[in-house]
C-alpha cells in the first residue's frame, strides 16, 4: 500500500495517520520526502505504543503486530512544507 501525502506551510506541527487491518505479522512502512526535513514515522497495533523513529528521506519502522487495526503515522517535526510517500508492507491474510 502506497499513501501519498503533504503537509502544507501552517504554523504548527503536522500529521497524518493511516489505518490498515492485519492478519498479524509484522508491519513495516517506508517514507520518501522531499528536501532536508526530518519526519517521524510510527507503527501502533491497536491500542499499544507506537514504535516510531525520526530521520531523513529513507527511513523505516517497523513492528510484530497481532492480528487487527494498525495505524501508520507521519508526523513533522518542524513547520515545512514538505510531500511525502509512504509504503505500507503488512500481512493481508489474502496472499
């Protein structure tokens, strides 16, 4: 799953969340942006905390999650105008 995504120039923090369901397995998503900034990316099964890195352009997270909902997360970690790409690699259960 690919989401596309951008967060304008507004004066605060932005983010963005994306559900998924899982069949349990673990989750992985990748980002791609634009420019110098640095996003922070998380990966949260139901209800636990996310596991979630900050870094540049490339990064991954990644997490074992049991079967359910995941939300995948983008998030600034200054006000830039930035586009970014996420790739969302999960367990379906449908092959």
């Amino acid at each position: 799953t690919v989401e596309p995504g951008s967060f304008g120039a507004a004066a605060e923090i932005q983010s963005a969340t994306y559900p998924v369901t899982t069949s349990g397995g673990v989750v992985s998503v990748t980002g791609a942006w634009s420019g110098n900034a640095d996003l922070t990316l998380s990966v949260q099964c139901g209800t636990a905390s996310p596991n979630s890195s900050t870094g540049p352009s490339g990064l991954s997270v990644s997490a074992t999650c049991p079967a359910g909902s995941v939300t995948v997360g983008a998030a600034e970690t200054t006000t830039v105008t930035v586009s970014y790409s996420l790739t969302v690699r999960y367990p379906s259960g449908g092959g």
